[in-house]
C-alpha cells in the first residue's frame, strides 16, 4: 500500500496565473496585466484568453528589481 503525498511536499508550480503572480511580485492585479502586455513580464498563453506565469520569469524579476 502507498502513502499519499503529503500537500507540503509536493513541488512547487511551475507556472501560475497572471492574478497569482501579482501576489507573489507584491504589485496589484491591473499593474501585473500591463507589465504582462508589454512583455516586461513574459508570459505563456493557454487557450485564447490565458496567460500563466513561469516560475522562473517570477524569479527573475524579482532578482532584478531588488538589484535596481
């Protein structure tokens, strides 16, 4: 018999949503969407109206606003 995982053990996402991301980046909902439309926060479409977020993309910004 197998032992179900544990929920804090599972890896992290690889990718989130645009709303997600704007949690994790510390900036609101509206300012997430425009960085997302002018590219400054890269993005992945799924579907016609969905944009998720990769982990790493969120890293990386992070690294280079705390170095600004």
């Amino acid at each position: 018999m197998q032992t179900p995982l544990n929920k804090s053990a599972q890896a992290p996402p690889l990718a989130v949503g645009l709303s997600e991301a704007a949690r994790l980046l510390g900036i609101s909902k509206s300012l997430a969407y425009k960085l997302a439309a002018s590219g400054e926060i890269p993005t992945i479409a799924m579907g016609e109206r969905r944009k998720i977020v990769p982990m790493a993309a969120i890293e990386k910004l992070v690294a280079q606003w705390d170095s600004q």
